[in-house]
C-alpha cells in the first residue's frame, strides 16, 4: 500500500489524497464527458436520469447519512424544485436563473420543515417528513392555477445564451455540471466546521450541544441544504421527465431516495452515488431478464418494488456499510494483497449508550 | 474569587428530588472532587452546569456571570468543558475529527465561506488542527489519530474524550468518573494526566470519582454527596473519616 508522504497540516485538507486519486478522478471525469459522443440516444438519457438521481442522493446523503435524520419527504423537495423550475421558464425567466431559484425556494421549505421537527428524532421525524411531503403532493394538485392540476404540464425547453439544451444529451450535460459542483460543495462542507457539526449531531446529540454545537440551527442548516440540492435536482428532473404532474413526486420517490443512501452506504458521499446507480440500473436489468424468469415470475405487477424491498433488508441485514462498505473492503483487499486478513474488515460492536437527553 | 459558585440548587424529576439545597464554591486552579454512592446526584449536578437539566431552583455562578440560564451550547465558549460517565463520543468519526469538534466553539467561518471552502476557512481549518495535535501530543495518542473512534479500546476512548474536552481551551473541565471502567494502570495513568492538567495547564477541575485512590491523590477539597443533599466538606482525610460520611456508605460501595 502507497501511503502519501506528508509534509504539512495543509494537505490533509485537499480533496483527492495522493497525486493517484487526483488522476483517477480526472480521467473518471474525462470519461463522463465523452460519453454522449459515444453511446446512443437512450443510454445518454438513462445517465443523465442516474446523475439526477446521484444529486438528489447526494442531498439526502447529508440530512440522513451524515447528520442522522431521516426524511421520507425528499420527493416533495424534488417536487417543489422540478415545479419552481418549470413555472419559472414558462414564464420566460431564463434557465440560468430560474435553476439556482428552485434549488433557493427548495431550500428554505426545507429548513421551513427542519424548524417544527428540531426536537423529533427516528420514526417521528420520519412520519412528520412524510406528511409534509403527502401535503405537498396536494398542493401540487390543487392550485390548478400555477402548477397545471392533476393534469401538469409540459416543460419547455431551457436555452443558455440563446443555445437551446435539447434532448438527452442537453440533460445529461447539465445534470453532469450540477453533480460535480454538488459533490464539490459537499466535500468542501464536511471538511469545514458545519460538517463535523453535522456528524457530531448524528452520533451524539447531547455531547455536541456540550462542544458549543447549536442543535437547531445546524439541523435547520442541514435540511435547508439537502433540500436545496434536491431541489435542484428536481429542477433538471422537470427536464428530463419533460411533463410534470404531482404523482410524480410520491411517498413511492421518497421511499426510492431513502434506499439510494441505505445501499449505497450511510456517511459516504460514494455511497450516494453508488445507491442511485443501482437504483436507476436494477429496473433496466429486470426488464432485460422479465421474460426469461421462471413461473411466470416476470409478469407479476409488483416485482420491482419488492425486489427493492428485499435488497434493502438485505444489505441492513448483512452490509450496513452498504454498497460503499463492499467498495472500501475491496480496495483494502487489493491494496494490501496477498496479505489480507479477514478480521481487518470486521466490524466492531458499537459500544452502549446510555446517557440520552430524553 | 471562587470561579465557580453553585447556590442552592435543586433538581426534581417529577417526584424524585435528585438533588437539593446543594451549595459550593470552587477555586481557581483546584481540584474539586464529589464523591458519593450511585443515585447521590453527582451527574445530576453536572448536567445542571453544563446546562442540560436548567435547576428546579437555585443560582449557577461562573466567572462572575450568571449562567443558571443561558443555552447548553453556549457553556463551551464561556470555558466550561466536561467529560461523560459513559463516554459520549462521535464513534463514527476519527480520533482527530473528534478533537476539531472540540474546536467548534472557537470557529467563527461563515457559512457560504464554508461552502467553498475559501482560504479563510483554510487558515482556520489549520489553526484549528495545530491545536488538537497539541492536545493529541500532550496525551500521547498519535498512534490513534487517524482511527475511527468505534475501533479504540474503552481505555484509549476515555483518553479521547479528555482530550477532546481540552480542545475547548476549557477554564473549568468537568470529568464525570474519568476512572470508570478503566484497570489499575490505566486508573494510574489518568490521575497523572489530571494533575498534568492541573499544573501544566491551570485548568480548573471538577471531579466525579469513585475510586477514593484517585480522588485522594489529586483532590485539592472532596464533598460527599448522599440522596442528592451535602453530607460533608473539606480536605480528603477530613471527608473520609466523617462519622456522617462513614454511615452513609455501609453497604454501599467502601470508602
Ligand atoms: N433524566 C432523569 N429523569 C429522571 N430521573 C433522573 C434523571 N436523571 C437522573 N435521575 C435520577 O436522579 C438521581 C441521581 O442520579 P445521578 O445524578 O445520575 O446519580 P449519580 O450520583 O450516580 O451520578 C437518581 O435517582 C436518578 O434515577
Ligand atoms: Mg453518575
């Protein structure tokens, strides 16, 4: 294993550790941005779907993954982003602001939601977020006169300085642009004070609070930034569905962004990533397979979501670090074989804790 | 001046009075030790200072300034750091990232600063990092530093939470039975990093303890505290051969 030599404070605070993974990243990057000139059509569409998806995973990575709080209400961020969005651009707003606005209006519902539910935790805030999210719905319905009804509308076209962003490869740019800039804000938020603030939340609140951390304020902080990152992805998703009506945005979506960042792996912006690859990648590989499974198996309705399902307990079950967790044992494995030992990746038993607030 | 006063304070939990009419005063620069058997209110009274419980009745004074009300986050900027009886770490982060939330009273960035991670949050990133590898030296868990909490030893987790604890430049440190769950050694050890504290820092230090070796090594005053009411004051030989202090512990833990 090459471990970088280091000579001051200072680089353990750059992004990419090691000249190696600085390379890697850019080709990784290089490879991204070639891809349209390569694959058809409806492949470069299906990514820039996974990117959007990889952005609003990234957003809940930070509430949940990162700061202990789970929201089955992100679709409604997602919504209230690809209607902002949408509205602002049929109004002849220009995409380079009407974009920014979404991900802005997003993120102060959500830190309008953050503040009522600063002392829920768990299965409270879970359902509160939910019901914010099935109020949302409603209102994405019934105020026919902005957002179209049950029947929505179609999204028009965006134009950059009158360059008009069409089709799939229109999409799969921005939502690229939009991921990247995402993940560096992110990066640069969890190696800053308001990131440790966050994850000291996460593992124990009462301590936190005795560091100087303010509970509600960061968790409103928190919900207002994974908002405003679903929101934005909720503005290229209005883009990319090209017609926007409020079943869209359903407990079903939510429920789809919570497994992102349980199988991609809680705490690891990867995992965000890893998670929304699978999760737009699985339906594509039962179709391919649906007809070839036996007893019928493949026309049953609900196949996908089960199998969503089972996987989610699974991976709970037998991998919490999820999808990352493999990723990371894997590199360990190769990094230091043939003299890999297996304990090295066993996990220890957390420790009890037994002084709460509550 | 004393630097910390307690004036008769209280606690009720609906209607068990975990701790009544207790008062002290705490000097500058002392080793202030409360001893007691389980149930006495010791912790009760540290939750109080730091602002978790707010008293049921009673003043809390530090440094002159009334904090019986203020906000618990704001106790570690006024210099009051503490310890917890069950460890109350950040298991999922590094030893290091444990020590720089220490210094989250200290950081003043601003948040779209942070965002993009300007220079000034770069400077203060490193300004910050300086100071916990002085806490990471002057406790000696360099080998540790990069290790997730959740992987450390127990021994090695109640040195990490002192030292995070120091990250705070704390004038008054609260440790809630630094000994506990620690062996001989390790117990020995923690009493020289607590006079260490002590002298080499001028920090000012609050003790729950149960093992009366340490409480008797380091303590400059011990109070023993009973059924959450005072029962005796004073030097440590003084507090261990109180009549009232004896009564108080048969059958409970030995003195
Ligand atoms: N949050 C709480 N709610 C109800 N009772 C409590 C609470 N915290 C402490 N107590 C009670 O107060 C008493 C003192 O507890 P504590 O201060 O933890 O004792 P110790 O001296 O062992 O640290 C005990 O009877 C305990 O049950
Ligand atoms: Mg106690």
């Amino acid at each position: 294993m090459i471990a970088p030599f280091k000579t001051g404070y200072a680089q353990d605070l750059t992004l990419a550790k090691g000249p190696g993974s600085r390379i890697a990243y850019a080709v990784l990057l290089a490879v991204m941005a070639a891809i349209p000139l390569v694959l058809g059509e409806f492949y470069v569409g299906e990514l820039g779907g996974l990117f959007i998806f990889a952005i609003a995973g990234v957003g809940l990575m930070l509430l949940t993954g990162y700061t202990g709080l789970v929201s089955l209400g992100n679709a409604a961020f997602l919504g209230i982003g690809a209607y902002t969005n949408a509205i602002l651009l049929a109004r002849g707003v220009p995409f380079l602001i009407s974009l920014p606005a979404a991900g802005l209006l997003t993120a102060f519902f959500g830190v309008l939601i953050g503040v009522p539910t600063l002392r829920m935790s768990g299965l409270y805030l879970a359902i509160a977020t939910l019901a914010f999210g099935s109020i949302i719905g409603t209102v994405l319905q019934k105020w026919d006169g902005l957002t179209g009804g049950f029947d929505g509308f179609a999204v028009q076209t965006p134009s950059i300085l009158g360059f008009k962003i069409e089709g799939a490869w229109g999409v799969y740019y921005a939502a690229l642009i939009v991921l990247v800039l995402v993940v560096w804000v992110s990066l640069n938020i969890l190696r800053s004070p308001l990131g440790r603030a966050m994850v000291a939340i996460r593992d124990s609140e009462i301590s936190a609070q005795s560091m100087g951390i303010n509970l509600a304020v960061t968790k409103s902080i928190a919900f207002g930034i994974s908002a405003g990152i679903t929101g934005l992805a909720g503005g290229l998703y209005a883009h990319y569905v090209r017609h926007l009506a409020p079943d869209s945005f359903d407990i079903l979506l939510s429920i789809q962004l919570v497994t992102i960042v349980f199988i991609g792996g809680l705490g690891s912006l990867h995992g965000a990533i890893f998670g929304a690859a699978f999760m737009r990648l699985l339906p594509q590989a039962i179709a391919m397979v649906r007809d070839d499974l036996p007893f019928g198996l493949g026309q049953l309705p609900g196949l996908e979501p089960s199998l969503f399902g089972l996987i989610l307990v699974l991976v709970i079950m037998f991998e919490p670090g999820g999808i990352n967790g493999r990723w990371v044992k894997l590199k360990a494995y190769f990094a230091a074989f043939p003299l890999h030992r297996k304990p090295a990746a066993r996990r220890q038993k957390s420790y009890a804790k037994s002084e709460r607030l509550r | 001046m004393s630097i910390f006063a307690a004036q008769d304070i209280a606690m009720n939990f609906g209607g068990i009075r975990a701790v009544e009419g207790v008062s002290f005063t705490v000097e500058p620069g002392e080793v202030f030790s409360i001893i007691g058997p389980n149930g006495a209110g010791k912790t009760t009274i540290f939750n109080m200072i730091s602002r978790i419980y707010t008293p049921s009745a009673g003043k809390l004074i530090f440094a002159g300034e009334d904090i019986t009300s203020i906000p618990p986050h704001q106790i570690a900027n006024r210099g009051i750091a503490r310890t917890f009886q069950n460890i109350e770490l950040f298991a999922n982060a590094t030893l290091l990232q444990n020590l720089l939330i220490g210094r989250h009273c200290h950081s003043q960035v601003g948040l779209l600063a942070q965002f993009g991670f300007l220079p000034s949050v770069r400077r203060a990133e490193i300004a910050h990092r300086e100071k916990a590898e002085e806490v990471i030296e002057f406790l000696g868990l360099q080998r540790y530093r990069d290790q997730l909490i959740a992987n450390l030893p127990y021994g090695v987790r109640k040195v990490v939470e002192l030292g995070r604890a120091l990250c705070i430049e704390p004038k008054l440190l609260l440790l809630d039975e630094p000994s506990s769950g620690l062996n001989v050694e390790e117990t020995e050890e923690m009493g020289y990093w607590i006079e260490d504290i002590k002298q080499d820092l001028g920090v000012t230090i609050i003790m729950v303890e149960h093992d009366m070796k340490l409480v008797h090594a380091v303590s400059d005053r011990v109070m023993a505290l009973a059924s959450g009411r005072i029962l005796a004051l004073g030097t440590s030989a003084e507090v261990q051969n109180d009549p009232e202090v004896i009564r108080a512990y048969i059958g409970g833990a030995p003195v």
